[in-house]
C-alpha cells in the first residue's frame, strides 16, 4: 500500500480550479455530506463559487478517483449541521459523507503554498506603488 502522507503530489493536481479548491477548503476541517458541501463553498468563496449538483458530484467522483477524498457512510446520530438524524425511522438512503484523506491534505498544502509563492512575488514586484 502506497504511504499518502508521504507521497509527491502529481504536477497535473495542481493548481486546482477555483471550484475545486473551495471543495477540498470545505472539507479541510470535518467531513461533510454534499448539501453541506455546496452551502460551504458558496460562503466562503463569498458567493463566486456557486456549484450546481451535477457539478459538485462529478468533481466528488474526480477527487474520490485522485484518492484525494474518501466517502463515508453517515454512522452518527447527528448530522455535520447537529440535526438528529432518523435512525429510530427506516432510512430511504444512508447519507455519505466525504472527507480529505491524508494525501488530500497535502495536495491542499502544494496548492496554497503555490498561491501564497505568486502573491508574495506580486507584492515584491509591485511594491507600495502597486499596480
């Protein structure tokens, strides 16, 4: 089995789209179901990032195929929003929920490192004068 933690982040993962690296912001502190997924990345990109489901699921797909997420069944009794959830009811679907696997999180640290290397430079560049 491959150690994650410990290995290189392919060139062609990064840098992330802008969606992409609101989804994997979102997921950077606790695991989440895909509802709570599209609410997050609309507020903290400020409303820019506004995912469709469609888009959402097939960039889940993408990421869980990158080994850069993992899916989890809900095994809780309350939901990431701290709602009970009905296990005393039959469950037409089980929620999954989706979190950074320990790759994941470094892809997330290349790319923010990435970003922060191309502002600094900008801001040496530019000076006080800026642009």
């Amino acid at each position: 089995m491959i150690n994650q933690e410990f290995e290189e982040v392919p060139p062609e993962l990064t840098p992330l789209r802008e969606p992409t690296f609101f989804i994997l912001l979102a997921l950077s502190k606790k695991r989440k179901h895909g509802y709570a997924i599209l609410k997050n990345v609309e507020t903290l990109s400020e409303g820019r990032v506004i995912l469709s489901t469609g888009t959402l699921y097939g960039a889940l797909a993408r990421l869980l195929e990158q080994r850069v997420i993992r899916k989890s069944a809900d095994d809780s009794e309350e939901d990431s929003s701290g709602s009970k959830s009905r296990s005393s009811i039959t469950v037409v679907r089980e929620r999954k929920y989706y979190e950074l696997t320990q790759f994941g999180r470094r892809v997330l640290e290349v790319d923010i490192n990435r970003m922060g290397t191309i502002l600094a430079t900008a801001s040496r560049e530019l000076g006080k004068e800026g642009i």
